[in-house]
C-alpha cells in the first residue's frame, strides 16, 4: 500500500519554525499561507526571538508550544537545520517539510548530512519532504504550507521546481484547471518521488499527476508507480540530452541517450511525456475532458481550407490518422451541408456558417455518429460570431448579431451532441476566449488558439493499444556473474540461454585454424577478436569458401591486426535476410533498456532504433520491430520475401532477459542478428562489464 502520508497531507496539527514578520524571508510566506485556514487545525508559528509574527503570538521553540505537533515546517539557517529536526522529533512530529537548503546540492559533505538527517527521521517513524524544498499544499484539506497559494482542483502536481509550477497554474487557469496538491520535491532525502506517486493515486480527489522532475531516484520505481497509479501520469523532465551517450564503448550505449531512457519507460509505463510546461497543460486540458479512445482515425472539421490543411497535417505529426471518409458517410453530411462544402475529410463548410450557424453543430453531430470516426478536431473561426474581442480583433459577427446568437446556439447544440456520442472533441479557435467557445469548454470541451495544440491534445485523449503500453517489466533474478566478457564467453552465455549462433571455435595459430576447418565446412567467416568494430578496422573476412582461402586470410588479417586470438565461424546464409541490432545499455536509474532496430555497419548512420525497458516480451519485441521506420523491409519489398519476424522477437525476448539477469553487464549487443524467411540466427556479440 505504500508509506502512509497522511501526517503530511492532513496533520492534526502544524508548526512553522521560522516563521518571520520580514516578507524577504520564506519563513514569512510559509506562516501566513499556514494562517490561510487557522480554524481547521491549531496553527502554530515559532521564532526563538518570540514576540509577535503575522498578529499572532509566536512561541520561542516548539517546547513552548506545550503540546505535541503532527507536522513540523523548518525554515532556519542551515547550521540550526539538524537541531530544528530534533526539536520536531522530541514533541512527536510525524512529518516534517525541510525547506531549508544546503545539503546534498552542495556536495559530498552536504549528502552526508543529509543522509544522518533522514535516517534520523526514518529512526523516530516519521517522514521527510525536502531538504531544500519549496513546500507543499493540499487543498482537499486547507493545508497550506507553500509560498503561494494553488487554485483548487483534481490535478496533484509534484514539481522539483518552484517556478515552473507557479508557471503551470498560471498556463491552467484558463482551462479551468486547479489542483488537489502540490509538493515541492526538494532533494528527496526521505520521501521520494514514488512515494508520493503512490500516495497521489490513493487520493480520490485527484484525478490526475503532473510531475516535473530532474531527479528520479529509482526510475524504475517511478515507472512502476505510474503504470499503476490507475489515472493519468504526466511527465515534464530536463536534461534528456546526448552527453551522457559520448564515452560509451559500443554501438548500444553510443544510440541511448537519456532521452531514449526516460521515453521508453513513458511508453512502457503510459505516461505521458511532455517537452514544455505548455504542452503539458494541453495534455492536462485534454484528460481533464474525460473522454478517451483507442482510435486514431480523426475527422477534420472546418470552416476554411487553409486551417483545415494546417490541422490536417497537425494531426498526423501527433500521430494520428485522418482517413477519406466513405461515401455513405460523405452523403449523409451533404444532407445538412451546402453543395460547395467539402465532405471527404478534412470536412469544410466553405462559408456555410456565415450562412447558417447551426451547421458547425449539424456536421459535429454527424461526425462523432458515424463509427467510421474516432475523434473530431473543430478547426478555424467558430467563436468570432460571438466575440466581442477573441484577441485577434473583433469577429465579423460582433458581439449581438443575429450570427451571434446563431452561433451560441451551435455551441451549446455541439455540447448536446458531445454528451450524447462521448467521443474525444477537440476545438481550435481564432476566438478562444469568445462567449461561444467558452460554452464549450465550460462543458470539458478543450478549446485551443493553436493548431498543434488542438492536435496534440488528441493524441493524449488516445489510448495506446497494449503492445504499444506492456507495463513495466519485472527484473529476473541475478543470475551468477559473468567471468568471461570475451567474445566466445559473450557467445556462451547467450547460448545457453536459447540464442542460435553459427557454428565456431575461437583460434590463436594456424594449427586451431585447421582444426576448426574438420569441425564444420565453409564457407567460412575470420574475425579478430579484441578488436572494437571489427569491420572498421578490416577484422572480418567472409565467404571464405576453404581451409586456402581461410588460411590467406588469417596470414593477411594477423599480419596488419596481429589480435591475440580469432575467431573462426561458418559463412550464414544472407540471402533475403535482414539485419537487426539487439542492445541493452543499464542506465543508473531506469535500470536495463533495450534497443532494437536495423543492424549492420550502418546502426549508427541509419538510426533506426527503438527503447524499451528490459526484458522485453517477445509480443513487445514484435511491436519495436513493426515500428521501425524501415519496418516494411520486414514484411518483404520488390519480390524479396518477409522474413521471419517472431522468431527475431522470440530471440530478442532471450538476449534482453540475459541482460536483465546480469547486474554486471552494462552492456550487451547483438549485431547483426540476421532474420530470414526461415528464422534469425545471431552473428555477433559483445558486452562491457560495468
């Protein structure tokens, strides 16, 4: 069930050391937020120079106070942080916010203070938010312990920045979006990320969790608490660059980027990954509306060709579809359209509503009818009638015209029409803020001024099927370290595990040459082991037809390579055969990820890759595969034959389930693993241990 929170989000009672008359310090802002709901539960505000604080008497020490206090608030100079804490655990605090910094951000004397701290609080059975955080507030409880104050609503936003969050609430505020709670993340010292996850998804009032993290802790933890929580998880993150792919030592590591971590746990986990707080405020306006799908076919409706192309296009670079509508469908909208309007999809009233208001309500209706329509993104004027000034001047129809009118009228028609086929709408209009379009969202319509958010708000009201959301996988446990990195060892323990490899036998001199010859026939493959990309470097001879012509090639390659060792191996069959890439790179937070795509020499310049957490089922394994950019080489092009696509997942399944398996292994790959019509084989290992 998770840690119980409840002292921290509705304690019996509050103190706030610190708390300051000086409006330059945080004590100030914490203490009279705190006063905000004096008649909840007793409020009690403590300077050890006394006096008075915010007209109300204000006690020298906790001590003072004379009697116990559920939930302590620090904010002291950091050398009195540690006594501060002890204060609070001696009067019988079950939960204490540190807003105090100068702790684990400061360096490795600061951790370890920090880390005496919180196993102090652990030891006294009580919780930790913070150090070096900004607060917390609960308004399903009048607990109000930030420095400003949070609308209410159903949104828990738990943010390890305090600006971005005062951002947010003023981006949700015109959506008509508020929030359950917010917390401050701080260093997360005690209380994590997950921990507050969890608690968020047992808390009724709030229907969905806005986070904005640098900081993970276990990343894969917060996956798990997300893909659990039973309502939506909307993330918004930084650092998601490329430095941290620059030292890596082979092909795996060198393709995953934080980036490609922190989005494959999303998608495993069906969080909602967001790049600015922008857009997650479209993503939280979008869910808010309640209306979901697990369709992507869209119906573009509009009342002037250049929005509908523009929305078209946005809606497919979201990742949704907009078919041509069938023609039984397209006759039924002529019936309430004029004959110049265009009914294929994108739908246009081409100045029909100039002419009749009511048939922006007419076509909606048809549109979410049909079940050849998933959602329906409205696009271009509608609101202008109505508004007096949308923000781009006034609408053609002014405020009390007859279009006007016309118009709400539409609008609340559009409403009845939403309630009756609940199906994902979604409006971007010229006039956002009009009379008309607020009628819409006063409905829990999102209405938009910008295409691609209209679009993308879409995209998040779609729910992905079940390959392309498996959850989080569960790690195996630790099988017995790996001795042996070297190839053949690489080779061994992937063997065993049901990889299929060609046969071959790891040489140092001409006689093993030999001898590998009356082991299996040719045509033969030389490569120099120890050697890092291999055909870079001129380490691999293949379609050796004979032991002559194997013997040429290993005088040759030990005479400019001069490897300790070889490896000799029989030639596979490339015909209509495809290469793939199999890594796993063991990220520090997220744990083991896999990456799947085309393989070969040109992994890197090709880039066609895809991340997912490991290890990955083979059903997951198959949905990577047909993902990929180039996925129509799988299922065979220009007479060449579809390959065998199972069987690469089935063997994508075992490696990634190794990796898993061996703590130890930071990375392990295959390339390539050939895929044919007749099944996959692997040609090519390597790991690095950590």
């Amino acid at each position: 069930m998770g840690r119980d929170l409840t002292a921290l989000f509705d304690p019996k009672s509050v103190a706030v050391i610190g708390a300051s008359n000086d409006p330059a310090k945080y004590g100030h802002a914490v203490a009279a937020q705190a006063l905000r709901a004096p008649d909840r539960r007793p409020v009690h505000l403590v300077n050890r120079r006394g006096g008075t604080v915010l007209g109300r008497a204000a006690a020298t020490s906790l001590a003072e106070i004379g009697e116990p206090v559920d939930l302590v608030v620090i904010s002291v100079p950091g050398p009195g942080f540690e006594a501060a804490v002890d204060d609070a655990l001696a009067c019988g605090a079950r939960a204490i916010v540190g807003i105090t910094a100068g702790f684990a951000e400061t360096g490795p004397a600061g951790l370890a203070r920090q880390r005496a701290i919180a196993d102090r609080v652990r030891a006294a059975g009580a919780v930790l938010v913070g150090p070096n955080c900004l607060g917390i507030a609960d308004n399903t409880t009048q607990l109000y312990l930030a420095s400003d104050g949070f609308a209410p609503g159903d949104i828990a936003l738990l943010s390890q920045s305090g600006n971005l969050a005062l951002e947010l609430q003023l981006r949700c505020a015109p959506h008509g979006l508020g929030f359950s709670r917010f917390v401050s993340l701080g260093n997360q010292a005690d209380v994590t990320l997950v921990d507050l996850v969890e608690d968020c998804a047992r808390h009724e009032p709030t229907r969905a969790i806005a986070v904005y993290a640098e900081d993970f802790g276990d990343g894969r933890a917060f996956a798990r608490a997300a893909a659990a929580a039973g309502k939506p998880v909307v993330l918004l993150t930084a650092g998601r660059g490329t430095a941290s792919a620059r030292s890596a030592q082979s092909h795996t590591g060198a393709l995953t980027t934080s980036s490609d971590v922190v989005a494959a746990a999303c998608r495993d986990a069906g969080v909602e990954l967001v790049a600015t707080p922008r857009e997650m405020t479209v993503v939280l306006a979008a869910l808010n509306a309640g209306v979901r799908t697990s369709g992507r076919r869209t119906a573009v409706f509009t009342d002037g060709g250049g929005h509908g192309a523009i929305a078209a296009d946005a809606a497919e670079a979201a990742g949704l579809e907009v078919p041509e509508l069938r023609a039984a469908v397209q006759e039924k909208l002529r019936t309430v359209l004029w004959e110049q309007s265009a009914v294929g999809n994108p739908v246009d009233l081409a100045g029909m509503g100039e002419q009749n208001p009511g048939s922006y309500a007419d076509t909606v209706g048809g549109l979410l009818a049909t079940d050849e329509v998933d959602a329906v993104l409205m696009t271009g004027y509608f609101g202008g009638y109505a508004a007096s000034d949308g923000g781009l001047g006034e609408g053609l129809g002014g405020g009390g015209s007859a279009l006007a009118e016309g118009e709400l009228q539409a609008a609340r028609a559009i409403v009845t029409h939403r309630r009756a086929m609940p199906k994902p709408l979604v409006v971007q209009s010229m006039y956002p803020r009009s009379t008309s379009c607020q009628v819409l969202a006063d409905a829990g319509i999102p209405v938009f001024s910008c295409t691609e958010d209209a679009a993308r708000a879409l995209a998040a009201m779609t729910v992905r099927d079940a390959g392309g959301r498996p959850g989080v996988a569960t790690l195996p446990p630790a099988a017995a370290p790996l001795r042996d990195a070297g190839y053949h060892g690489v080779r061994g323990l992937l063997s065993a595990a049901g990889v299929p490899f060609p046969p071959a036998r790891e040489i140092t001199d001409e006689a093993g040459l030999l001898a590998a010859t009356d082991e299996f026939t040719g045509p033969y493959v030389l490569k120099a082991l120890h050697v890092l990309h291999k055909s870079d470097a001129g380490g691999v001879a293949l379609r050796l037809a004979d032991r002559h012509a194997l013997t040429a090639a290993y005088r040759d390659m030990h005479a400019r390579l001069g490897a300790p060792s070889y490896s000799v191996e029989a030639m596979a069959d490339l015909t209509d055969g495809i290469e793939l890439i199999v890594g796993v790179n063991r990220d520090p937070q997220f744990g083991p990820v896999a990456m799947v795509g085309l393989g070969g020499v040109l992994t890197e310049t090709l880039h066609d890759v895809a991340f997912s957490l490991a290890p990955v089922p083979a059903r997951r394994a198959g949905h990577l595969l047909r993902a990929l950019r180039t996925a129509a080489l799988l299922a065979g092009v220009r007479g060449r034959p579809a390959v065998d696509v199972a069987a690469a997942a089935a063997v994508i399944e075992r490696i990634t389930a190794v990796a898993a398996a061996h703590p130890e292994i930071a990375e392990l790959e295959v390339n390539p693993l050939l895929v044919r019509p007749d099944g996959a084989l692997a040609l090519d290992a390597r790991a690095v241990l950590a």
